[in-house]
C-alpha cells in the first residue's frame, strides 16, 4: 500500500503536467491565432473543424465552421460522400 506523501506526490505530478499541457495549448493557440498566415486545424478522418484563425475565417466569409465537417459548411456540400481531394 502506497504512503499518503507517494499518493500525495503523484498527485501533484498529475496536476503540474496537466497545468504545463495547459498552459503549451494555450501558447500555441496564440502563435496560430496571431501568425500571419491562413490555418485552421482539422481532426479525426471525418476533418472536423477544431481551429481557424481570423485569416482563415475572413477567407471563408466568416461562417461559424468549428465543430463542423470540412467542406460541408463551408462549400455548402450536401453528401460528404461527394467530397474528393
């Protein structure tokens, strides 16, 4: 059985790490909202929408995209079957 100071340790260790992963998302959120080039970030194999900076929306026409297929909001596409790269 682990001592309450281990556990106690452990603990912290968890919360410094998730406090760091924080604070790194948080940095690049900034350099890729701020960076003078047109980005979003897509995830999974569907491309959704996670992330678009100002540039990227003002190409866009400034449509509210995040959480959406890639493609599907923003050209207005019915099937995402249709969707070819």
């Amino acid at each position: 059985m682990k001592s309450n100071f281990s556990t106690k340790a452990s603990l912290e260790t968890q919360v410094e790490s998730v406090n760091a992963h924080k604070v790194a998302n948080d940095l690049l959120r900034k350099v890729l909202t701020h960076a003078p080039a047109i980005i979003c970030i897509l995830r999974g194999p569907d491309h959704i929408y996670q992330f678009a900076n100002e540039k990227y929306l003002h190409l866009i026409g400034n449509r509210d995209i995040i959480g959406n297929l890639f493609g599907m909001r923003c050209l207005n596409w019915k099937d995402k079957n249709s969707l070819r790269f």
